[in-house]
C-alpha cells in the first residue's frame, strides 16, 4: 500500500505512478522510451528489467500446448493425453455469443483503444493513488501477453510465479510487447489467441477445451448464457468454478449479462430472461492419460509415452522431448492392432481374473518388422483394488518391473548358439533324470563350479536324447551339457544379437544354470526373441510407433525398427523345425493351432513362481508369462481363473492363453508355413560311443579320455564328440594328445544364480537367492 508524506503530499511509488501516467497521455510508451523513475517503478532493483527501451523488441509466443492423440493401427483414438487440456480453434468455430461477452466484461473498449487503453490507466493510476488499493487496467492484449508469459513458464511454479508477479516491472513488460503484438496481429487475432490461450478452470484451456468440460459441447455452439458464465469464470476460475461454487458463478454470469446488456449488445429483455435460467451444466470429466486407453491398451499407451520420451529421434534431450510432449497437438499413430489386442485380453481374461492372486502377461510381435502389434495383462491399468500401473509387459526402464525368471524359454537361444557353432541336431547327450552341475567358463575367463545338480521334471526322462527330442520333453540335463559344450560366450551373444537382457538393465548373470533361464527378463524381450526365430534368424527391435504429425500437420521423424541377421537362414529353419515338434507333439502341444504351423517353447521355473509360453507362426510371434507379480505364491494347489491346479507349468497354465489369444488375432489372415529341414537324427539309444572319446561335461571320461567331469584335461585328449551311428557329432576341438573336447569347456556356477528372496517392490525377482528355472516344460 502507498503512504503519503507527513506535509501530505505524494510518496515516490505514488509520484512515479503519476509520471507514468503523464508520460502515457504524452504518448512516450507508444514511442517506446525509456522511462524515469524506473527504481520506484521496481524495474531495476530487481534486476528484472533495465528500462523500456532495453526490453526485447519481439515477443516469442512458444506454440500453446494441445491434448495429443493416440491412436491404433487404423486411426482409431487409443486416448488423449495432455499436459494441459486444450483444443485450439479459430475464431470461425466460436460463437459470437463468447466473442461478445468477453470483450464486454473484460474490455468493453477493445476495438476504440490501442494495446494500451490511456483512458483506463489514467482511471487506475488516479484511483490507486488516492486509496492504495490496485485496480486492474490491463487490456486484453496485455492479459493475452501475460498468458504467453504463463504459458512459456509450462510447469515450472517459480516461473508461472514470475510471470503473474504484481510489479510495475512486470507491467511495464506487458506493455512493450502488447505494442508490438497488436501491431503484428491485429485485433480479430489477437481475440482468437486469447480465448485459446486462457485458463477457465477445472484444467481446461482455451474455449473450446471449456465448452465441453462444462456444457460438453463445441465452441461454436455455446448458448448466450452459456457464453455468460465462461467469459465471467476468465477473472477468477476457482472462485467462480460452476461446479464447486454454483451461486457464485451464478452471480457472475448475471453480471456478464447486465454488462452486455449495458452496452447494447444484448437487449435488457434477452439479458432478464438469460438471468433466470439454471447454469445448464453438463459436465465432462477429463480424459486424460492413458488410464483412460480404450480396449485395455493402457499398458501400450504408457509404453508409447515412454518410447516418446527416451529416443533421441523427438528432441536431443530428455527436456527437449518432454517439452514437445507437453506442448501436445500431436497425432501418434501406433503399431496396436485392435483385432489382435481384443483377442488377447480375451485369451488372458478365460484363463485368469483379475482378482487372481497369480496374474498373465502377454505381448505380440509381428515378424520382420518389428511392430508390437497388442500388449496387455490380467491386472487392468489403473490405482484401484487388483490393478496396478506396472506394465508386467516390459524392462524397468519403460515402465515394467524387474523382470520373471523365463525357464526353459531360454533353451532355444542355447540351441541356436550350438547350431551356429556348428553343433547338429544329431548332437546326443546321456541326459540323465539327474546330475551335477559342469564347470563352465565366463566370458572373462573365471571358471564357475557349483556343487549342486539340476534334474529333468520327470523320473521317467532319462536320455539318450538328441537335440529335437530334448526341446519337445524340455529336458534340463540334456541342456547343461550342451551349454557346456557350446560355453557360455557364445550363448550370451546369441542372446545380445536377439535383444535378450535381464529387465533391470544389468548383464545377464553369467553361470551353468544360464540355459534353465534363470534371468529375470521381460514377455516383450521373449517375445521379440521369438520374432527373430520366425523371421527365419533376422532379429527386429521393436516399435511402437508407426508415425508422428504435430499440430500443424507436419510429419516428424520416428524411431524405425533396426533389422539385424541374428543366425544363419540355415539355423533359423533347423530351429523351427524343431521347435515346430515341440507344439506337434511335445510340451507345447495345447499351443497348437489347427489349421496353421506353429512352432514355441514352455518354461517352469523351480517353485512354480512363473510359467512361460513363447511360441509363433510366420506371421505372429507373443509370449505368455503366468505367475504372482509379488513372488510370493506358488503356483501349487492353486485356482486360476475357473481352473484348478494341482501344479502349474508351462504347458498347461501359459500355452492354452497364448492358443487363444493368438487365432483370435490371426483370424482371417492367410496360414503361412514354415521353411523346415530335415533334422537327420537317428535314434540315440542305438548311438555308440567313441572306446577313448570324451564323455562329455555330462559324465566324465574313462582312460583319461576327456576325464576329470568332462574338463578336457585328459592325458590323452580323445576324439571328442559322439558317434551316432557310425558320425561323429558335435565340434570336435581336441588332437590325439592332451587337447580338449567338445566336452572341454570349463566354469560353471552356482545353481540359481538369479532369484530367490521375495521382493516387495514392483513384484519381480531381484538378484541373488538360490531359485533355479527351467525345470518343467
């Protein structure tokens, strides 16, 4: 408040308020010079602003930020998300009604003055100086220029702060760059922007966003009282918010209403009869975000939101993508296919409710391109009772958890790694129902021992067995002796060139127990794997976004799947072929579609904490995880959905999901076959072994073939390999004197090298514990 002197004259805020209204009338604003007085008028005791003339010459108006639209594959609204809730329009698509009853309440004298309106500065400066109280002048160019100030602040509430501060500093500014703004615009522009721009309340921006949160209707389409009681709401939109303050919005809608009255743009008769009608509210809630996704896709919009904020391709910097995010009017059109979508959160929602203590995820990836074609699970995106915001579907760092140990999924990345090291699907391994872990080899060189053993899930499966038979019974033994025979290097890079990582970020723990799938790993990451398979050994990364137009219609670059030869064609079709058995007639069989080729694994892990399906046909790849997202219930003597289980496993929980969700998806669509090979493997059980051979890390040798558990450190080295029926299999990198097997590789590591203890965070697995995958189909 001013305080007048003790010989009763004016202080020096009062005098300089006088000067400057002076200096207005003389017109030395409209010159743009610079003012004096300029520290009472707090322009530079701040530091915020030297003097008029020294202000920039142009005002930058950053775009308003818009809803943004997501949508599906056909153009369909997925959900609308926004930081701020606006839609603008031009001043052709509003009602006359708005255009009249805002400038009559906010600036009866719009279009008589310039930017500045002397008349109402000269009554404001006169009137505060008298009483110390403040009355507004500001025209609605100068509110629109102090909305840009808000709207260039976005989120930031220091910002948004200094940008609505009661200074003469900040007035001033306001008055500099309406100048320049009505000369650039003109006057019908600058009512357009200005209606967009502002605030009405209950988050929505700009007129059109208004009209529809509280009569849900168009701009174009607002009523006379209508218009009243938005145009009344711009100087307080809390106080005079319709929804929570009913009688005082009321009144100021009246007022509205006399005033356009008054000013003979409505007669007193139309303005007495607009007064006794009820508000007429018709109130939409906000739809924003993607807890609002159609067709259970919320999952998907979040992962849309994430891949939008982490790649460079929308902004160089995390603050750059944000802030295009934020400033919205964007139209991403996604890879969700609604066909497939819809089919598998049906297939999920047969199998397992959403009150289910154990709950299924589920993704589908299309082979060749990449495209995440539907993605959901059995808990609904959301904050209430048995939903959750975690996307099961996905890494940690795009909004997933820790990851699920995958099991005996992993069996196939192994298989393909031995088949490019040359290894043949004749390869025989004595595959006992149980037996010690083999030393293998880290990458770094650090042999691994583990002093505990791993068995097959059945008594009764007790090798010989080659690779196929191996896959379709999903035997473990056969599978550790393979890896380490392989070793491990090569079977990590198959799993790298196949996008296989742990869920957390971290490397894949490296140990014997790494072929069981002991690594906590998302569906996504398996599921795209298993793309690659079908893609006959081309790997895609996957996306999400099919394309990106801003609000101006123009189209900005995306992210494009980066397709890579993970295998040979050869190994890829030798693999199918395979893995084509495993659904024809072996652990996968409830996966089979009739009618098309399908080819897949299952995966249990120890304890029943997760079940895996992960299988495909040409045209589609998805993987099913089953399991309690908390890691605290086994899937033992359990009901899921309407079925009962004595124990779950891959076979039988997961694959009769993936059945169902995956002919739904592909109905209609063309059936594709598979290239398959001949695997050319005789029966094991009549395989005979070389007299001095390598045993193989399985069993060890005799006569120093090969001996010492398969360490390849013989006196005498070996042969190396097996002989099925009179061939030697498998790579055979020994000589006849103290070299080293095909069942040399050492290292090894202690079973479970992933798993274990519960966590509580997130519902996945963290590292560590004694929890070992893979040991059921």
């Amino acid at each position: 408040m001013a305080h007048k002197r003790s010989g009763g004259g004016l202080s020096s805020a009062q005098q300089a308020a006088k000067f400057l209204g002076v200096s207005v009338l003389a017109g030395a604003v409209l010159a743009g010079i610079a003012l004096p007085a300029a520290g009472a008028l707090g322009l530079s005791a701040k530091g915020t602003v030297k003097g008029f003339d020294d202000l920039p010459g142009e005002l930058k108006q950053p775009p308003l930020s818009q809803a943004s639209k997501i949508l599906d594959a056909n153009g369909g609204l997925i959900a609308t998300v926004y930081s701020r809730d606006r839609t603008v329009v031009p001043i052709d698509r509003m009602s006359p009604n708005i255009l009249t009853a805002i400038v009559d309440i906010e600036d009866s004298r719009y279009y008589q003055h310039g930017a500045i309106d002397l008349r109402g500065i000269l009554r404001a400066l006169s009137h505060n100086a008298s009483d110390g109280s403040t009355q507004g002048a500001s025209t609605l160019t100068q509110q629109y220029v102090k909305n840009v100030f808000v709207e260039e602040a976005g989120n930031d509430a220091d910002k948004v702060a200094q940008a609505t501060q009661q200074t003469a500093g900040r007035k001033i500014k306001e008055m500099k760059y309406a100048i320049q703004v009505e000369k650039e615009l003109g006057k019908k522009k600058i009512l357009e922007n200005y209606l967009n721009i502002t605030f009405f309340g209950e988050q929505a921006y700009g007129i059109e966003a208004a009209s529809e949160r509280y009569f849900s209707t168009h701009a174009k389409d607002l009523t006379l009282t209508q218009a009243a009681l938005l145009a009344g709401m711009v100087q307080s939109p809390t106080n005079y918010d319709p929804i929570s303050n009913p009688q005082a919005a009321t009144d100021r809608r009246n007022t509205v209403l006399a005033r356009m009255a008054q000013l003979k743009d409505i007669t007193p008769a139309q303005a007495q009869a607009a007064e006794k009608q009820p508000l007429g509210l018709k109130v939409s809630t906000p739809k924003n975000g993607c807890i609002t996704a159609v067709n259970g896709a919320g999952f998907f919009c979040d992962y849309v939101r994430e891949t939008f904020l982490q790649n460079a391709a929308f902004g160089k910097t995390k603050e750059a993508r944000q802030k295009l995010w934020d400033t919205g009017g964007l139209t991403i059109r996604t890879t969700l296919q609604p066909k497939a979508q819809k089919s598998l959160l049906d297939g999920i929602a047969q199998h397992v409710y959403k009150s289910d203590t154990i709950a299924a995820a589920m993704t589908m990836v299309q082979p060749g391109t990449g495209k995440v074609v539907a993605m959901g699970q059995s808990k609904p995106y959301g904050f209430g009772k048995n939903e959750t915001q975690i996307n099961y579907s996905v890494d940690e760092s795009m909004g997933g958890g820790i990851g699920f140990q995958n099991g005996s999924t992993f069996k196939p990345i192994t298989a393909a790694a031995a088949l490019e090291q040359g290894f043949k699907p004749s390869q025989v391994y004595p595959s006992p129902y149980k037996m010690p872990y083999p030393d293998v080899t880290t990458c770094g060189g650090q042999v691994l021992h583990s002093d505990k053993t791993t068995q097959n899930e059945m008594t009764t499966e007790v090798g010989p067995f080659a690779m196929p038979e191996a896959l379709q019974k999903s035997i473990n033994t056969y599978f550790v002796a393979l890896e380490a025979d392989v070793g491990l290097c090569p079977i990590l890079k198959m799993a790298d060139k196949l996008g296989v990582g742990r869920a957390d970020g971290k490397p894949l723990v490296q140990g014997a127990s790494l072929t069981l799938g002991t690594n906590e790993v998302s569906p996504l990451t398996v599921a795209g794997a298993y793309a690659a398979f079908a893609n006959r050994g081309v790997y895609c990364t996957p996306i999400v976004i099919n394309s990106v137009t801003n609000a101006q219609g123009k189209h900005l670059a995306v992210p494009k799947s980066i397709c890579s030869q993970a295998m040979s064609q050869q190994t890829a079709d030798t693999l199918n072929t395979m893995l084509k058995n495993v659904v024809d007639d072996g652990t996968g069989a409830a996966a089979n579609l009739p009618g098309r080729q399908t080819a897949g694994k299952t995966g249990t892990t120890d304890n029943r904490y997760a079940a895996w399906f992960a299988g495909y046909t040409p045209q589609l790849a998805a993987a099913v995880w089953m399991g309690d997202p908390q890691h605290q219930r086994q899937m033992i003597d359990v009901t899921i959905g309407p079925r009962y289980f004595d124990k779950v496993q891959g076979a039988d929980g997961p694959a009769p999901i993936w059945k169902d969700a995956v002919s739904g998806a592909l109905e209609g669509e063309p059936a594709e076959n598979f290239v398959t090979v001949p695997l050319n493997v005789p029966d094991p059980s009549k395989s005979q072994q070389p007299p001095n051979g390598g045993n193989t890390a399985a069993t060890g040798g005799a006569n120093g073939g090969g001996g010492d558990n398969g360490k390849g450190h013989g006196g005498h080295g070996g042969h190396g390999g097996f002989t099925v029926m009179g061939a030697t299999t498998g790579v055979i990198t020994g000589g006849t004197t103290g070299g080293t097997t095909a069942g040399g590789t050492t290292g090894g590591t202690d079973a479970g090298t992933s798993g274990g203890t519960t966590s509580g965070t997130g519902g996945m697995l963290p590292s560590g514990g004694n929890i070992v995958g893979g040991t059921g189909p």
